[in-house]
C-alpha cells in the first residue's frame, strides 16, 4: 500500500473537519456512537489509505457520502482536484456544505439527490464506503465512469464474495490492497469496468 507524504494542511483540514463532524453527530447520526471515539483511526484514518490509490488526475465521485467518509478526507488531502459527494439525505448534505465552506473545499461538489437522478462528468475514480456491494456499485456508477476510469472500495469480510458475484455481470481487473486500520478489511481497486455483455 503506498503512503502519503506528510502535510500540515492536510493536517488541519482534517482536525477542523474531525470536529465539525463530532458537533453535528450529537443531532445527525453521521457516524455510529460507538466508533465516535476512535474517530481518527476508524475513520479519518481509514478513509485517508484511499488517497494514494487514486489515479493522480481526474474527477472523483464518492457515492452516499454520508458524512463525508471517504469523499470529504480525499477532498481534503487533495484540495485541487474535483471532488463530487453524491448524498440523498439532506440533513447529511447540509452537513457536506458546510463542511466544504468551513474548510475552503472549492472544488468539492455536492450532489443533494439519489445516486439515479445525480448528473456528474465523466469520473476518474469512484469511492464509496459501507453502501452496496460491488455488483450493485457497478450499476450505480457505470453511467459516470471514465473509459478507464477505476473504482477504489474499502470491503470487509465480504470482499471476495461480493467480488465473485459481481463478476457475473461485469469484466474488470482487480488489486487487493491490506487495510492498515482494520485486520478483516481490504480496499478493492477495480479497473477496466465494463459490462459482460458489452465483452
């Protein structure tokens, strides 16, 4: 898995949004009470491996953002590059904007609408954290992606699983990448996407 160089804004985008996020979890059930207090480790840090995995140029999309777990720590170690957060709920959304104001995320996009009806441009990488499986992901995002466009997915246990499922319906290549934050967890870098019956 490859690391991230250090960087003090990173730092202290991430701390103010560590704390954005813990104010408005005492309303809005953005992250499980029970892992709120290992927040930097079971969440900021376990979104943040995505970040290297990601291809260095293009849009990137994070499908039911939630709480801007991965969407809102990529965007905020890479603060140029497009950033869209796709998030139905609007309690959740309202959080995401204020969140990419407070932070000066500009080129954070948030899409406040399902997955189905969210118009993006074409899509470098796709992440999404804790929504669906692959095969379903695949049919969220293939409308968005890229022609080589990637898809990197922090799994649990289910990982192969899922994989073997989806396989049934979609061709692409896959890279398993160890999760430092979680023993029982892989993150899935899927590319060349396409349809079986497009073959």
């Amino acid at each position: 898995m490859p690391e991230l160089e250090p960087d003090a804004g990173r730092n202290t985008r991430l701390a103010a949004y560590r704390d954005l996020l813990l104010r408005w979890n005492a309303t809005i059930n953005l992250v499980s009470a029970k892992t709120a207090d290992d927040i930097d480790r079971r969440h900021i840090a376990d979104s943040l491996q995505i970040v290297p995995l990601l291809p260095p140029d293009g849009a990137i999309a994070d499908l039911g953002s939630g709480g801007g777990l991965p969407g809102i720590v990529i965007a905020a170690a890479l603060p140029e590059r497009e950033v869209h957060l796709v998030e139905s709920d609007r309690r959740k959304a309202a959080f995401l904007i204020e969140v990419a104001g407070t932070l000066k995320l500009s080129h954070v996009k948030i899409h406040a609408q399902r997955i189905e009806q969210a118009t993006l441009p074409p899509i470098a990488a796709l992440t999404a954290r804790a929504l669906a499986p692959v095969d379903v992901l695949l049919g969220f995002s293939a409308r968005f992606l890229a022609q080589d466009g990637v898809a990197v997915l922090p799994k649990g246990r289910t990982a192969e699983q899922e994989l073997t499922s989806a396989s049934t319906r979609w061709h692409f290549t896959a890279e398993r990448f160890e999760s430092r934050t979680d023993p029982e967890a892989t993150i899935l870098r899927l590319s060349e996407i396409r349809r079986a019956s497009d073959a």
